[in-house]
C-alpha cells in the first residue's frame, strides 16, 4: 500500500482569528440571551445566578486584602 504524505488540514483554527477572552465572553452572552429568552423558569434561573454572580463579585472586591 502506497502511503501519501499529504499536508494535513489546519482546521477552523486557520479562519478564526479571534481572542479566546472575546469568544469565550461571546458565548457566555449567547448563553444568557438564550436562557432568558428560553423557559419562565429559566429566565428566573439566570436573572438568579446573575444576582448571585454580582453579589458574590461585590463581597470579594470590597473584602479584597491590598498587599
């Protein structure tokens, strides 16, 4: 059997040129836009966790130790 070395295929890595930071904050955007738009309780679920997130955020830069 006759073996090719043919070049491999880069994937979609080779289009996408964007930073990992601004996808990953896409796809948390795209997450909440279809959790909120999705079920009652989901929408309820996620206003939560968004509460939650914001609070918890909040109570860590205000309890912060400066060095």
């Amino acid at each position: 059997m006759k073996q090719h070395d043919t070049e491999r295929h880069p994937g979609p890595w080779r289009v996408m040129k964007v930073d990992s930071e601004f996808a990953g904050l896409l796809l948390a955007v795209a997450f909440l836009v279809m959790g909120a738009v999705g079920l009652d309780i989901g929408k309820w679920f996620v206003l939560g966790a968004l509460v939650l997130g914001v609070g918890v955020a909040l109570l860590l830069r205000l309890t912060r130790k400066s060095d």
